[in-house]
C-alpha cells in the first residue's frame, strides 16, 4: 500500500486509469475527497463494498450454478452426437436420463432460493363453507366408516359450489 500525505487542495493522480483524487477539505478526523475518474470505473466507500460484495456473490452464484447446468446440458448433448451410429439409441437415453436429472437439480435448486419453500395447507387459500363441511359430517356419520375424520381444512369453497376432499372422492354440494 502506498501511503501519501496531502495538503487541502492537493491531488494524488493514476494516470494509466484516468483518476484524480483531490483533497477537497480536512477536518478534525475526517478529509474530504473528490474523485475524476471514468465512467466504467466504479468508486464505492469500504463499507459499502462489504455490503454489496456479499449481495454480489449471491447472485454470481445463482448465475454460476445455472450457467454450468446450461454447459453440461450442451456438452451431453454433444457427446451423444459423437457417439458412433451402433451405440447411438443407447447413448440417447442415457442422455435423456441425465438430462431429466438435472432438470429436477434445477427445479430443486429454484425452489430453494425461491424464498416460500414451505408447504402451506389448502385452508390457507381458500375458505370453509360450512354447510358443505356438516353434510360431510352427517352422511359419514350414517355409515359405517367411523376411521375418516373430516376437519375444517379439508374443505374448499370455490364461488357457489363447495366441494370437500375425502379419501376416496369430492363431494360436491351447489348452493
């Protein structure tokens, strides 16, 4: 590192990158900076850095991972072409094989930086109608199958028809 002292008004220049500083002030504990320099250079504080660096890296991540899921999809693809003409259909599934495989990597790896990897229940989408839900409860209760427990969740209600969702079928009821 190399370590300059400047007086207010004075300037420290790269000439090979097109940068001047400028002592523009200096305070008690703090110096002022103006800083020329081109447009595609980027001039960001420390702390900021620090910050952005971490974002930064995230997303050359993100890119990297779907970028080598793209070349190795193409090199498969190529490799199968190179295969002689007997050992062509057997080096096709394979590839097709290998190429389903990744796609569930990716499908999996979207939804793990997705953000919403919860499972949510049905209840949490749509509203109990619970003349539907008593029905069910009644026709189940005059048969003998006392095993099948029918809670508020299980139901849906979509417009003017509800329908509830039982093990063996739906149940539908019109209003």
């Amino acid at each position: 590192m190399l370590v300059l002292s400047r007086k207010e008004g004075e300037t420290i220049e790269i000439p090979s990158l097109g940068i001047v500083i400028q002592v523009s002030a200096v305070k008690k504990s703090r110096a002022v900076l103006g800083i020329e320099a081109p447009g595609d250079v980027q001039i960001v504080r420390g702390e900021v850095m620090d910050r952005d660096l971490d974002a930064h890296q995230g997303h050359l991540s993100q890119r990297s991972s779907e970028q080598l899921l793209i070349e190795l999809e193409a090199e498969i693809a190529a490799l199968t072409e190179m295969c002689s003409e007997e050992h062509r259909s057997v080096a096709n599934q394979t590839a097709l094989q290998t190429l389903q495989t990744l796609r569930n990597l990716r499908r999996r790896w979207q939804q793990q930086h997705s953000g919403d990897n919860e499972a949510r229940p049905l209840s949490d989408f749509v509203a109990v109608r619970s003349e539907v839900l008593e029905h069910l409860i009644n026709s189940r209760a005059k048969t003998s199958e006392p095993d099948i427990l029918v809670t508020p969740p299980d139901c849906v209600r979509q417009s003017s028809v509800g329908y509830v969702i039982g093990g063996e079928g739906a149940v539908c009821q019109v209003a």
